[in-house]
C-alpha cells in the first residue's frame, strides 16, 4: 500500500434493488423504481453523503425475460450516470464498457463529453462480456474465444488513450480580430490501423479536466491481469477470504513488475457485501430475513451460470460435486475461482455453498456490528491486499442508509476514511497522478 494515502477508498455497486437474489421480493423494497431514474439519483446523493469515491454500474447487453430472480439492467450505464451527475457535485461515475461489442470512438467521445461536463469526475470500467445472449444482439453467433476477446480488449485500451489524448482546451484559441479558432500544431490524427480497429481520429472532444478518464477493471483470468497492468489505474476484485485476496494482489504485482513501459501501483478494490446492526444478533436477523426469501431453483440457476453447468439436479444436502480446475474453465475466472476457494474452506454442502453465494455471489461477507465489520476492512486494508473496497449492498437503499449511517462514521472515528472531499475529479478522490 502506498504511504501517501492512509484513507481507504469506498465505492458503491449500483445494481437494482439490491445484490442479494431475493432482495426485491422484500415487502420493502424498492422493486417498483428500478425504471425510475430519481431512484438511482437517490442512491448516488446517499453515496456522496457518505463521501464515497465513485458510483459504478455494471452492465449486461442481453434480456431474459424468463429470468425472474432480479430486473435485468433498466438504463444505459452512461445514460443513468450522466442523469446521477446533474444532482451529485463530487461523487466519481463509473460506467462499464464492453470492448467486444463497443466503438472506441463513440465511446471515447461520450466518456470525455460527460468528463467535461462534470468537471472531471468520470472513470470507465472495461469488460469484455460473458455471454452468447449479448453477441447475439451485436451480429455475434456467440462470444468470441476468452483469448480473442482480450486480444481486441487490449487494441481497444490502447485506441482509447490515443484519442483520449488526441488534443486541449488549450488549444482552442479563438481570436475575432485575427479569425483564428485552433491553434492545430500539436493536432495530429491517431491514424490506427489494427486487426480490428480502424480510427483515423483526432477526438471531437478534447481531453479531458483530469488528464483522462480513469480506467478500471475486474478480470482476474491470466489475460486479465496482463490487460490491468497495461492499462488500468484501479481494478475491482473477487476475494472471499484474505487469502485469495493476498494471492491477486502477488498474481497482480508480479505481472506489473515485467512492465516496463509504465510500472506504477494499480489500486485493489474487492468487492464487499456487509449486513451491520447495533448488534451482532440484529445483522444476523438481517441476513436471515433476506435468505428466508430466496428460492432454492433461483440459487442453483445463479450457481449453474458461475460454474457453467446445470446444478438444477445436484443433491442440497450432498457434498458439492467435483469441479475441474480453474484452468480448464472458460467462463469468468475471477468468480469461480472464489467458488473453489469455498469449497476448499469450508467443504460444504451444496445448500451450504448457495447460502455463501446468494448475495454478492461470493465476495467478502461481513456481518456484525460497525466495530467488528471495520475491524476487518481495517485488517485487509493494512495487510495491503484492499486499498479500498467496492461495496455491494444486498438491499438498496437500505444497506447503503446503514453503511453510510453505521460503518462511515466508525472509519471516520479510526482516520481510516475522509471527513470532507479535499479534490474534484476522480484522479483526486483515488490519490491518482
């Protein structure tokens, strides 16, 4: 951990009405204004009130409307944040982006337009999808191979900075008297041809307040963590004990030490489901009252997507069945990486392994009191494995009222976590150069 920031950072997972599976199935939640975007602006002041450094939205570019256990996603991650920034003044805003499917110059575009427009206050996380459902509905037969999709993943990054890059407000000099706009010396097109890019550029927008937008990432696959050390400022992670988490953070530093065109530290954010009561017995009460509205069927069909096989057929009170190596799985590395670790912990059946995974599908899980959920945050942050966490509350807005209103003030009261915003953009809130 580097020594000129002792405050964690904290940011928020927006996602529905909340990460736990059965959560909009609560007599009070918020299921009814998921289309509703003064539900998001909502969440995202919460966010802010609680200093958080960013507001992230995932994303999924395919509907299932068979798919009943949660709302599929309602608003363009971009769209629904340039909406949160016209009633936020700090939060930082980080909408997810697929290389497998998305334009660099588009995209470049609209993440600078909503930058300026925010005063520098935009990041942007890369992906490259998951699913067959999503290429389908971008002229795809099915996903490309996990090594295609990265390969195209990494010439997008490197499209991306170039024309993040392409040219300054400061050159943008207009002058009535002499009749000249731009001062274009320093203007030169981009002029990439890839394998599969082709983007004369320069940007329609210029860069951006805070240099350019931050770049995150969440692949914990070998050609993930490659893609993080090229590009990345800041990567979300899966860790469900400190050992995995200990074991990113080397995997991590170890392919950062082979770079040598740009070595820097790449901030570490796990994510982090938390259920925090004045006492241990409320939070545990919490966490009961949701899994008590989960379906057995609804659990085995989220499992069967983590380990991509059919689960529906597997005995509850079994031993979970042998699972191959992670290096024989094709599908999303960071998470089932995380099941086996679960597996290895704790041996347990296969209706104990859906109780770990019905909320945040894997992710560190603390339940207790302020004191005792910080007292860990507090561990991981020193052990240098979290710079901060992303959170992933498993009701909203209710986990959110009782993070900001119950976790936030005990960092506060340790100095672990800010008691005002010191800077404006993103770069500022994450200590970034």
């Amino acid at each position: 951990m580097p020594k000129d920031n002792h405050h964690l950072h904290i940011g928020i997972l927006i996602y529905s009405c909340g990460h736990h599976q059965a959560a909009w199935q609560h007599s009070d939640s918020s299921i009814e204004r998921v289309g509703d975007v003064t539900y998001y602006q909502h969440l995202a002041q919460l966010s802010e009130k609680g200093l958080f450094d960013v507001v992230f939205f995932a994303d999924n570019q395919s509907f299932n409307p068979g798919f009943t256990t949660m709302p599929s996603f309602w608003f363009d991650p971009l769209i629904n944040l340039t909406a949160i920034s016209q009633v936020t003044q700090h939060v930082g805003l980080v909408p997810t982006i697929s290389s497998t499917f998305s334009n660099p110059f588009t995209v470049a575009r609209q993440l600078l337009s909503l930058d300026h427009i925010t005063g520098g206050r935009v990041g942007w996380n890369l992906v490259t999808s998951m699913t067959d459902l999503e290429a389908q509905n971008h002229s795809m037969p099915a996903l490309p191979d996990h090594a295609i999709r990265y390969e195209k993943a990494d010439e997008f990054a490197h499209v991306m900075n170039g024309l993040f890059e392409s040219w300054s407000t400061d050159d943008f000099q207009p002058n009535r008297e002499q009749g000249t706009l731009i001062d274009n010396s320093n203007i030169q097109p981009l002029q990439h041809k890839g394998k599969y890019f082709q983007v004369r550029g320069p940007l329609t927008t210029p860069q951006s307040p805070q240099g350019k937008p931050v770049a995150m990432q969440a692949g914990a696959s070998k050609q993930g963590i490659a893609l993080a050390t090229k590009y990345a400022d800041a990567v979300y992670s899966v860790s469900w004990n400190i050992k995995q988490a200990r074991r990113y953070r080397e995997r991590l530093d170890a392919e950062m030490a082979k770079n040598t065109v740009n070595p820097r530290y790449i901030k570490v954010f796990p994510g982090l489901v938390t259920y925090v009561g004045r006492t241990h017995e409320e939070a545990l009460e919490k966490k009961a009252e949701l899994y008590g509205l989960l379906s057995v069927e609804t659990a085995l069909k989220q499992l069967s997507f983590f380990v991509q096989q059919d689960c529906s057929k597997w005995e509850l009170d079994k031993p979970v069945p042998k699972l191959p190596p992670v290096e024989e799985f094709s599908g999303p590395v960071g998470r089932y990486e995380t099941i086996l670790e679960m597996i290895n912990d704790t041996q347990p059946t296969v209706r104990e392994l859906l109780g770990y995974l019905n909320a945040g599908g894997g992710h560190l899980t603390l339940i207790g009191t302020p004191k005792e959920i910080v007292d860990e945050m507090e561990y991981w942050f020193n052990e240098g494995v979290a710079d901060g966490f992303n959170l992933m509350p498993p009701s909203l807005p209710h986990s959110l009222e009782d993070f900001v209103e119950l976790i936030v003030p005990e960092l506060q009261r340790r100095d672990l976590y800010r008691t005002d915003y010191s800077g404006h953009t993103l770069r500022d809130h994450l200590g970034l150069n």
